[in-house]
C-alpha cells in the first residue's frame, strides 16, 4: 500500500500546485520536496500518468509562475546531485526532476512564448548583463551540463572503476580519496565509456539498475532536442535554430568523445538473441533494449544537427570560425578496419534480427529498431566514406541488403511506412553508385527470407529485381514518385550482373510491356523517362554481360515486338492523344479478388500482360520532357529510325512463327525455380489498367513536337541490332529441329556471340545520389516524425501540438 499511497500524495500535490491562483515561492522547500522527493514516481510511465496534459497547459498558461519555478527547482537539483557526485540518497530524487522535465518539456516547446525560457537568466538574475563574465549559465545550458555530468556518474549509471590508490586526476591534476563520492566535473568520463567497443577495448559491465538511468537520462536529452518538431520547416530548405543541439554538439561539451562511443557501442554490440534459448525473452524481461533504442535515437537526432551560425549560444565560437558538430567530426574520423568490422556487424546483426526463422514459432527475441538502424546507417555513410567504401569492399554488404528488401516488399502497401519505403531506396541508391555494389550482387542467394516474392534460384541482383518488380506493379500509389529512383539502381548495377534468372528477366521484360503501352507511357510529361532506363538496363547487360544473361537475351527476343512498336512511335497529333479503353472494367472485373482496388494500388502499376492482339493494339504516342542523361548514357546507341524499320520488317512473318513455336512449349508449374518464360510473364501481369489511371495528368496532352523530341534519343540501336542477328536464327532451329522445351533454345543463345555485330559498347554511366536541401530537410522530418512514433511507452510527445509534421490519428 506504500506505493499507492506515495502515489496519491503526489497526486494531491500535483493538484495543488495546478489549482494555486498564488505563486509558490522558490524557497518553499517543504512543498517542492513533496514533488521531487516523492516515491510515488516508481518508473518513467507513472510521471505521465500522474501529471496530465490538460494540467501542464493550465501551469503554463495560469499559472506561468509556478511552472518556471517548478522547472528552475528541478534543474536546480539535478547540478547540486551532479556537483556533490550524486549519492545513492540522491539517486531518487535526480530519477523524479528527470522523468518530470521530461513530461513538461514537451509543452513548453509547443508555446512560441516559452520556448526561450530555459535560454533566459535565471530568476533574481534578469538584470545581469549576460555578456558579463560572472553571468550565471542559462537554464538550459546548467540542464544539459549536469545531465552529461550524471551519465558518468559512478554508482549512478556507471560501474564504480577499481582504483587502488589516489592518483592526480587527468583533469585538475589533484589528488582525492576515492572512498568518497567523485566530483563529477573533475572525472575523466573516457575511463567510464559504457561498452567496449569503437575506441574503448574494455567491457566495464553494466546492471539494469544502471542501464534504467542511462536511459531516462537519455530519454531526457531527446526531449531537450525535440524543440525542432514544434518549428516548422523553412521554405528554403535552411535548417532551424536549435539552441539545445547547438550547444550540445559544441565544444561546450566536455563529455563528447565518451558518450559518442558509449552510445554507439551500446547499439551495435547489442545482441538481442543472446546465448538462443528458446523463450527465454518470454521469462525474463530484457531491460538492456530500451537504452539500446534510445541510445540509436539520439545518435541519430545529434548526427542530424546542424550548428547554426546565428545561435545566440556561439556566438563566440562563429565569430573564431569554430563551429563543427564534434559528434559528425567523430563519427568521420573512424578509420580502422576493426571498427568498421564492429559497427556493420552489430548493425546488420539487429537488421536481420526480425527476419530469423525458428523451428519453434515466437522463440526468438526480435527488435523493431529498423527504422532508426537505417537512419544511422545511412548517416554514418554520408558522414565516413571510409566506412562505405568498408561495407562495399566484402559481401558484408548483401547482409545490409536482404533486409533493406524485406522492408521494401513489406512495407510496398503501407501508406503509413512511406517514409521508410524512401530511406531504404535511398540506402540502395547510394551503394548502386560504386561498383562494387553491382559485382556483390552477382553472390548466390541461398538463406530464404520470407517474401512473398516467386520462388527462384539464383543471386542477390535476382532478388532485387523481383522485390523492386513487386514494389511497382503491386505498390502504394503513393510511391509513384520513387520508381526513377528504383530503375537507376538497377541501371547503376545492369553493367555487373553476371547471369539473372529467367524469374527476374521476365519480370523486367514485363515492366517494358508495360511502361511502354501507349496509355500509360503518354499519361503525363514524365512517363517516358521509365523506358530510357529500362531500354539502359538492357543495353548495359547485351553490351557488357551478354554471355551469362542468355534468359534476359530470350525475353527481348519474346517481347520484340514491344521494342518495334517503340522504334515507330506514331507522331501525328490527331493519334496521340490517349484513348479511353473500353474493355478497363470488364478486364477489371475478370480479375476479381485478385485485382486491389484502385484507391488503394499504385498510380503506376504496370498493365497485365495478355497475350492477344486485341489487348495490344496500339494506342497513339505522347509522353514528356528531355532524357539527356539517358541519351549520354546510351552514347552510339540513340535512335530507332532507320534500324528500327529495317528490323521491324525483318521479323516479321518469322515473329508469328517463333510466337507459334513458344506456344507449343509445355507449361510448368507456377512455383517453378527456372520456370518458363511464358509462366513468369504471366504471373507477373497481375495489376490492371484501371490502377495506373491516377498517374495521368489532367491538364497533360501529348503534342507531335514533344514526342518528337524524345523518339530520336531513344537508345533502342542495340536491341534492335540483336533482335536483327538473332531473331531469324532461333526461328530457323525452331522450325529445322521442331523444337518443343524453352531450353534448347536457351541453350543456343547460352553458346551464341555478337561480337562484332553489334554498335561500339557505350560508356558505363553511374548516377549518384547527390543530396540538396530538400532532401536533407526530408529526412529531418522523417527521423523525428520517426522518433515521435517510437516513444510511445511513455508517450513523449503524445498530443502535443507538434509543427514540423502532421499527426493523424486512427
């Protein structure tokens, strides 16, 4: 009963000071001990149960007095536990000041007229100059000083170092007795790193008495941050002013160093499985992964800082030219080989964690902190080039990529998982831009993750393609926009892939059929972008990879058609303007269950692939815009004109013949590993017409100027030169040996050349992600829109007015 007891008389308490229409004075000590030497605050969650939301703004706004003194009292606690080295009498009453500033803060944020409170002077000093040397610090900057100081408090949340005798003090070069509690802003907090690991070789060890601190107080400096998200977004992408990061993130900050390595080695030498018994995170509650996630999210909010030169809080250090973030300057000063090793290891180990499968269902542990691993992944990347080139160099990348792919193809309906649909498309960007990454691809794929993608056999670049292919035809339309993104990647590692699948050589043939149907490919001005980067995937691997690739050869051959009708694109003004298709619905309702609804499928899905003549008759041309890089890329290879007619009426009486001699293969099972051709475009159609609907533009109509402009730089030379040489030669073997398997004739084009026939090899063009002010402002709003989610228990920033996003509620 003492703990419902503690609880209620903090209760009354809280109400009480809520309800006083009189200030409560600072020197009130008998009524402030009631609050911050309360036992009713048992844990983290008790603080937002017991001090509501609708009472903070009633403080706030009736009684501004009372909630200024009630942040002053706390602080003030928190800098006299830190000075006198935080005793165990102490322990409880810093954990109450903690878990409070952490329920009020994020209410003083969310008013535009208190955010500058803990910036002022102090109470009693308004009238001191704060350009004056003996100025007191303001609040915040007392609050964040004694919070670093207590993160390596020994006994506090660190574990006490065995020191047999004094010895002179790194800092002050002073002797003292170490029976007694340290002073904390005289210890060397390097001798306190919280884990071995990135520049610390020691495990000093840890309780979850300790690991419960660490956290709160971590927690505490989040919500200090998070004034970001009560600002809105600047128009010109420049970033907003943020005292508490600025100052954090300075010089100012003698505990940098230390806590940069404690909390990245506390994230990556996490190992939630532990020694594999079976359930045992069922028995026993794992206390060391919630400062393992706390610790990822504030690496990620500090790495994202960018110091502001008009920060009152540096003024001095912008004029002496001295502003760095040192957690940024850190994390690209890493350089050994060890370390990288310990970060990727430990990063991929919790990446992969949800994807383990077990005999017994629900025995392991799995963590949900993808979100914020991808986040710092992805920082640590664009902040250490030597750490991606590291990742790059060995197949440890492809440990990065399955479940970068998981997520895609779980997520690719969610439209609340957007967001991290981007970051891992952005992850995948980046690395498509060095080539290593391409030729890592080419390593067997052997450990199944389950997806709901088709069985095959084959590489890592198969299982891109397949979860890329997936994302497109059956995604949210909402990630319309990132379908360039995902066809530069593969365009990026076309020039490297060794031997696909005749799985995924289907599916890309499939998005070629169905990028470049007239009704889709005229839709809006952009559209057409999608075919120059297909058609470069298929010129990079004919070019460069033609004697492994001999599924893709045959898929081109199939569908070569698609590639005559490109290279005699009508242009007649009364011709290209789309047409409605009459058969839409009652293709539509053919598919029944099979088909999602529009509303909910994507604006670019791909149309199914029937083969009949009826569904693939023509419609007229238009799409938009200038594909230069597309056309540089392709270098020789721009144009369909004259090759294009001459092979277009090359193949065709022998194109029915080679269609006839396809029909009359036997069909195989739909789970096949190799599969026909045949069968896997026909798995792969499963998206219908009326889906891509959203993606035509209203006010968009093609013109005979505009698709003249795009024809010619189309780069069709090559696959028009290969349907030219081979087309009449498999024909040929077709009808002389009565061919009946698929195989024979894979086995003809696995044994064939092109040497010498086809255009002079274009250059390797690789696109590299550049980043600009709104990318950067977008992942500013991912990573706290991000944070806000995952800090629900206790919920933050719950019901708080919060601007740099917005918040539904289901």
């Amino acid at each position: 009963m003492g703990g419902v007891e503690s609880k209620q008389a903090f209760r009354g308490t809280v109400l009480q000071l809520t309800g006083r229409t009189v200030a409560v004075a600072a020197s009130e000590d008998s009524f402030w001990d009631q609050i911050f030497q309360t036992k009713g605050l048992t844990g983290p969650q008790d603080a937002f149960t017991l001090v509501t939301a609708q009472e903070i703004r009633s403080l706030r706004d009736d009684s501004p007095t009372n909630l200024a003194t009630l942040c002053y009292k706390a602080v003030e606690h928190l800098v006299r536990s830190a000075a006198s080295g935080c005793p165990l009498a102490k322990h409880n009453t810093v954990l109450n000041c903690v878990r409070l500033l952490t329920r009020v803060l994020p209410y003083i944020f969310e008013d535009p007229e208190w955010r500058g409170f803990f910036w002022s002077a102090l109470p009693g000093q308004q009238d001191t100059s704060a350009a004056a040397p003996d100025s007191p610090p303001p609040l915040a900057q007392s609050l964040l000083g004694a919070a670093l100081d207590l993160l390596f408090c020994p006994d506090f949340t660190v574990m006490t170092v065995k020191k047999s005798g004094p010895k002179p003090s790194r800092v002050c070069g002073r002797t003292a007795p170490f029976d007694t509690p340290e002073d904390l802003s005289n210890v060397d907090s390097c001798e306190y790193i919280w884990e071995a690991g990135v520049g610390f070789a020691l495990s000093p060890g840890t309780t979850s008495y300790l690991d419960g601190h660490r956290a709160e107080l971590l927690r505490l400096l989040l919500t200090c941050f998070s004034e970001t998200m009560y600002m809105p977004s600047t128009s010109d992408g420049e970033p907003v002013v943020n005292q508490w990061l600025d100052y954090f993130c300075s010089s100012h900050n003698r505990h940098a160093l230390p806590l940069f390595t404690s909390l990245l080695n506390t994230v990556c030498a996490y190992d939630p499985v532990g020694f594999g018994v079976p359930y045992y995170h069922a028995m026993v509650q794992d206390k060391h992964e919630p400062l393992v996630e706390v610790s990822a999210q504030l690496l990620c909010a500090i790495l994202d800082a960018e110091i502001t030169p008009n920060s009152r809080t540096l003024a001095v250090e912008a004029e002496e030219g001295q502003l760095e973030n040192l957690f940024c300057n850190y994390m690209s000063r890493i350089h050994r080989d060890e370390d990288f090793a310990f970060v990727l290891r430990g990063i991929s180990r919790l990446l992969n964690n949800p994807l383990l499968q077990t005999y017994l269902p629900g025995s392991c542990k799995k963590v949900a902190m993808h979100q914020e691993l991808l986040i710092l992944f992805w920082k640590m990347c664009d902040l250490n080039k030597k750490f991606l080139y590291f990742v790059l160099k060995s197949s440890d990348v492809l440990d990065m990529l399955v479940p970068i792919l998981y997520h895609l193809n779980d997520s690719r309906s969610d439209a609340s998982r957007v967001g991290l649909m981007h970051i891992c498309v952005f992850i995948l960007l980046l690395l498509s831009g060095e080539r290593n990454f391409g030729v890592r691809l080419n390593k067997p794929y052997q450990v199944r993750v389950p997806m709901d993608i088709p069985v095959f056999t084959g590489n890592h670049g198969d299982l891109l393609v397949l979860v890329f292919h997936k994302v497109i035809t059956t995604g949210h339309q909402r990630l319309t926009p990132l379908f360039d993104c995902l066809l530069t990647i593969v365009v990026n590692v076309s020039p490297y892939l060794k031997s696909l699948s005749m799985v995924s050589s289907a599916k890309l043939g499939h998005l070629m059929e169905a990028f470049s149907t007239p009704w889709y490919m005229f839709a809006n001005a952009t559209n057409h972008h999608l075919i120059f980067f297909l058609l470069e995937i298929f010129n990079n691997i004919i070019q460069y990879q033609f004697d492994g690739n001999a599924n893709l050869i045959y898929q081109i051959i199939r569908r070569r058609d698609v590639f005559h009708k490109l290279a005699n694109i009508p242009t007649d003004p009364n011709a290209v303007r789309p047409q409605p298709k009459k058969k839409s619905k009652q293709s539509a309702a053919s598919k029944g269950a099979s088909t999602p609804s529009a509303a909910g499928s994507p604006a670019s899905g791909a149309k199914s692939l029937v083969h009949s003549e009826q569904t693939r008759q023509e419609l007229p041309s238009g799409p938009a815009t200038s594909a230069e890089a597309s056309s540089e890329a392709a270098g020789g290879d721009s144009g369909g004109g004259g090759a294009g007619s001459s092979t277009g009426t090359g193949g065709g009486g022998g194109g029915m013949r080679l269609e006839q001699a396809a029909a009359a293969l036997p069909t195989p099972s739909t789970a096949v590993t190799t599969g026909s051709a045949a069968a896997a475009a026909d798995e792969a159609s499963d998206v219908g017409e009326g889906e891509i609907a959203s993606a035509r533009s209203a006010d968009f109509v093609a013109t005979q100027e505009w698709i003249e402009s795009w024809k010619e730089k189309l780069p069709l030379q090559t696959v028009l030169r290969l349907l030219q040489v081979l087309v009449p030669q498999v024909e040929k073997i077709c009808i002389d040996k009565g061919l009946t398997d698929e195989m024979e004739i894979l086995k003809f084009l696995q044994h064939g050349t092109l040497v010498g026939l086809l255009p002079v090899p274009h250059p390797i063009l690789i696109r590299k992600y550049q980043a600009n002010s709104g990318t950067n402002q977008w992942f500013r709003t991912y990573m706290w829109g991000v944070l806000y989610l995952r800090n629900m228990s206790p919920p933050i920033w719950y019901d708080t007015e919060v601007k740099l996003f917005e918040v539904q509620r289901v």
